[in-house]
C-alpha cells in the first residue's frame, strides 16, 4: 500500500495479514473496517451531474447543518466553511495536458453555478443562536486561477458588490516544477506563481499567523514555496481508466503551439488504452491545503473539484468534514478507493497522525506478525539462537505494495 506523505512524497508499506494468526488477523481487519466508515463518515463525494441537483445533495450530508462561527466580539475567533475551486482539477486539455492548465470553461458560467450551490445551504449564525445580519455569510471562497489570469474572469461569478476579496500570490518550487518537464529551453519559461483569490461577503478576521511549513504566514501575500508532489508518486491511472474519471465533458480543447522556448513533456508517445500518468497532473499537494485550514479557522470544506483527494486528505487528517464534488459517478468511486486505501496505508506509521487516532491497533499487529514471521525464518535458518537474534531486531514493515 501508499503511505502519503503530507508533502506529496510517498512510501511503500507491507502489510501481511497472512502472518498474522487468525485472532489477531481479525483484530486488524475490524480496525480496517473501522478505517473504512471513518473516512466514509468524514470524507462524502457527490457528482455535480447527479439528477438530483448539487444543492440537495449538499443538504444531505454533515455540511447541510454545519455552521461557522461569526463572533462579532472578538472576529479573531470566528471560524468559516472553506469552499475551494481550482481550476487546474477542473477538467483536462486535450493538446500536452501536462503542460497546459486547463482553461475556465465557458468563463463565470461554469464557476457560479458550484459556488452558489455551495453557499446556498450556508445559514450564518451568531454564538448566541440568532441569525447572524444580512451580509454576514460564514464562508469564504478560495479560488485558485492556475496562473493563466482567470482571476478576473472569477470574479464576474460573484454578482453581489457587497463582497470583498483579498489576492495571495502561491510560488512553487522551481525543482518541483521542473521535475515534470524533460528539458527547459530559454529564460523565464517555467511558470511558478498563480493567484488564490479568496472572497468573502465580510472582511475574513483572522489574526497574523505563521504557516506550519511554509516560511511566513499570513501577513505577507505569498504562500510557499509549495513542493509539488512529484508525477510518479501523484494518484495515477491508465488512459482507459482515466478517460471514465473525466468523462467527455472534461477534455478541453486547446489548440495551437506552445511558445517556442516552452518546455518538453516528459511523455512524447501517443497515448494508448494502457499508458499509465497521472490522474490530475497539476493538482496541489496536500501539504498546501493543511497551511490554508490551519491559517484561516476552517472547520468544514466544499471542494468543488475533489480532484485527487489532496484536500479530502488534509481535512481528514485534521479531523474537519469535506464534501468534494466529483465529476461523474466514476470519479466518485476511484476517487474514494485511493483514498482507502491512502488511508489504510498511513495507519501503519507511526509519523502519521492517523496512526494515533485510529490504526494503533493496525500498525501493533502488523509489527507483531512482521516479528513472529521473522522469528520463524531465523529458526528455520539457524536454530535457536538465530530466533533469539530475531526477537532482539524484529523486522520492521518494507517496500512492497502487497495487500495480503
């Protein structure tokens, strides 16, 4: 299984349930399952082309009630439902797609329509239980343009004058970048920056933090730099598996040539039913989304591209409830089975913070049955002393991607 980190980077965990005995075998697979309906619970997608419409599938879940907190007091402690669009997760070019960002479809027309069903079941409220004044909403958007001046463009989605907004600019790491290029030709051609535009209907009052991870906090308009995570280790798919995820309406059309001095793609082939890439080439890492629920008092996401569940796994971590609105059923299912099994991976660390609160007793009976497996070998090999040599240096979990 993947253990992700939350930089992006990956590990490869062993977990042999057939060296367990069958007592502690079903130990571990109860708290699997356990796994399972905590990430079910915490973690919902919904298909934006469901017949049912976005805004009653949104009522349905956990967000439909959750409320911020607007404390007219003492803004510094209000806390606000984050609802996050990027456009890079929102569809594919169909002309070098790990090269190209994805342009806004259809400009403000394809944007609001998420927006507004996100904002619709937001009822603001004050501490006290009354309805929070008109003007009030308990939420911000946070929208990213991927650094093709869509910034304007998003803000035609937002009808209402009585809104104000605030621009950060997100480098990323020129290394990380330039990782998905094969060569870079010229001066100035790889693209770092793009905007994260975050509007709200109130001036969002939070006090100056640092970030986590990234130098600087929230009293400067820069966030990173963002260590992308590299192509190899992102969520990836065979082009017929992938081609079900997006659906038609997702590949974007985009003609004529880079610029001359553009850089090459890694990948020069056609593309066959089994060529393997990543799902979503320039969706942001994990490690990203944590810095922005931790500076802002997030306490609840609507994702309106769940992308490859990056966001789903920040929030999960920190415990906070995500809606991520997927693009068809497909998405939906292959969507939710990476993240199990990214999930199930991260329990068996003891790094992880998912470890700790729910899969002690995975990562506990994995060891043991990594030991008693390694004690058998050693016996097998040397007798006695070799065993007891063993059980001084049991073996810890490996490489290998065995679920067994």
């Amino acid at each position: 299984m993947d253990a992700i980190n939350t930089d992006g980077t990956c590990d490869r965990v062993e977990l042999q349930l057939s060296a367990l005995s069958d007592e502690r075998r079903e130990v571990v697979l109860s708290s699997l399952q356990r796994a399972r309906k905590n990430l079910a619970a915490n973690v919902v997608l919904i298909n934006k082309d469901s017949p049912d419409g976005l805004s009653a599938q949104l009522a349905k879940t956990v967000l439909g009630q959750l409320r911020g907190n607007l404390d007219q007091a003492n803004p510094a402690r209000s806390k606000y439902v984050g609802i996050f669009y990027d456009v890079k997760c929102s569809g594919e070019a169909t002309h070098r797609p790990n090269l190209r960002i994805p342009p806004l479809q259809r400009g403000e027309a394809s944007l609001k329509p998420l927006l507004e069903a996100a904002r619709a079941r937001l009822i603001p409220q004050l501490p006290s239980g009354e309805a929070a004044p008109d003007g009030s909403l308990d939420a911000g958007d946070f929208l990213l343009d991927g650094g093709t001046g869509n910034v304007g463009t998003m803000h035609k989605a937002f009808q209402s004058k009585d809104r104000v907004s605030k621009s950060f600019t997100v480098l990323k790491d020129v290394n990380s970048v330039d990782a998905r290029h094969e060569r870079v030709r010229g001066v100035g051609n790889i693209r770092q920056t793009e905007t994260l535009l975050i509007v709200s209907q109130t001036q969002i009052a939070v006090p100056p933090v640092k970030y986590p991870t990234y130098p600087g906090g929230t009293y400067g308009d820069v966030i990173g730099p963002v260590m992308l995570t590299p192509p190899e280790q992102q969520w990836r798919a065979d082009w017929s598996e992938k081609k079900k995820i997006f659906g038609p309406e997702q590949f974007i059309d985009v003609g004529g040539k880079l610029e001359v001095d553009a850089p090459d793609a890694k990948r020069k082939k056609a593309r066959t039913d089994d060529t393997i890439e990543p799902v979503f080439f320039h969706s942001m890492p994990e490690t990203f989304y944590t810095e922005l629920l931790t500076a802002f008092n997030i306490v609840g996401v609507i994702d309106c591209n769940a992308g490859e569940g990056t966001c789903a796994l920040a929030c999960y971590r920190k415990a906070i409830p995500y809606v991520g609105i997927t693009f068809n059923t497909q998405h939906t299912a292959r969507l939710m089975a990476h993240l199990e099994k990214v999930t199930l991976g991260n329990m068996t660390r003891d790094s992880d913070p998912l470890q700790v609160r729910r899969g002690c007793a995975v990562r506990a009976e994995a060891q043991t049955g990594a030991r008693a497996k390694a004690e058998t070998q050693a016996a097998a090999k040397g007798g006695a002393n070799a065993g007891k040599q063993a059980r001084r240096r049991p073996r810890q979990l490996g490489a290998g991607t065995l679920w067994r």
